[in-house]
C-alpha cells in the first residue's frame, strides 16, 4: 500500500496527476484535484523515490510521506528562512535620528556619508520605510548603532498578564477602533 501524496490516505492503486505544475501520486479521491498524467510502466514499482534497487522503492516512498507528515514522533520544528533573520527594532526610526543628531549631521550630510539618497534617510526616519540588509548594516557600522529588536523591551512587558493565574487573549490586547 501506497499513501496519497495528497490526503494521506493509503491507496494501492495510486493515480499520478499534475497539481499546480507538480506530479503527484494520489489516491482516486484526490485525482479530481489535478490532470492525469499518463506514465509508462517500466518496472512493477515507481521509480519516482527510488534511491537504489527497484525492490526497495515503495517502501522507501511510503516511508518518506509518513516520516514528513510532522506527526512522526520527533517534535522538532523544521527550521525556515526566517529563523536565521535579526528582527528589526520597532523603534528604528528614532534610533537612526538620535544618532544621527548626536553626530550633529543633517538628513543629507548622513546620506552624502552613506552613499545614499537623501530621500531615503528621510522616509527611514519617518518610519516610512524599512532599511534594506544592506542600509541596516551602514546605518550600523556608519552611527555605532544597534537596529535590531533584542532584550527586555517596553513591548514587552504590555503583553504580560496582570491577574496572576489567567491566560491572556486577544480579546484583552487588541484596541478595536469603533
């Protein structure tokens, strides 16, 4: 037995289809989903998985869509792109015009300095904008100064709870604007 790519389900006669440009193994339920792709059989087994004999492949391919169904006992998180990204500073936009006034340089000056328009340092201290990678490490380097969010902040401590033993919910963050 095969599981569908799709659902999950096992299925021993499995349909390929194409999903959103993808070719997908799937069981007749789920073959209304996309276009029948018509394969030709070349061996008793799929190959589509296969990492050595034919013999091994379906088992190899059932294991794979169970092993990354995320229910497979390991309760590990699958990292992303966004694991390894610094979070910008709510405050940014301050901490760029501070710095820049203690080191007494215009909005233009700054820009001459950075090799960069004066317009962007304009809407990167009105909040506007968000400095790219790049004008976040200038803006840095250039000030002597941290843009990125970290530590104990006054955010912070806005989202503690004040009665000690509830939870809270949106419901007590959110400010509704009737």
């Amino acid at each position: 037995m095969v599981q569908c790519e799709m659902c999950g389900a096992e299925t021993s006669q499995p349909k390929t289809v194409k999903v959103e440009g993808a070719e997908l193994d799937v069981c007749d339920d789920c073959a209304d989903f996309g276009t029948e792709v018509k394969t030709q059989q070349s061996s008793s087994t799929s190959t589509k998985y296969s990492t050595g004999s034919s013999g091994s492949s379906s088992s190899s391919s059932s294991s794979k869509a169970s092993g990354s169904g995320g229910g497979g006992g390991s309760s590990r998180r699958r990292s992303d792109m966004f694991d390894d990204m610094d979070e910008i500073a709510q405050d940014y936009d301050d901490r760029i015009r501070r710095a820049r006034e203690q080191k007494g340089l215009s909005q233009s000056e700054l820009a001459d300095e950075l090799n960069e328009k004066a317009s962007l340092v304009r809407k990167l201290e009105r909040g506007d904008t968000l400095p790219s990678d790049r004008m976040q490490s200038k803006l840095e380097k250039f000030l002597g100064i941290s843009l990125k969010a970290g530590g104990s902040s006054d955010d912070e401590k806005e989202w503690k709870s004040d009665s000690a033993g509830t939870t809270q919910t949106l419901g007590d963050v959110v400010k509704r604007k009737d």
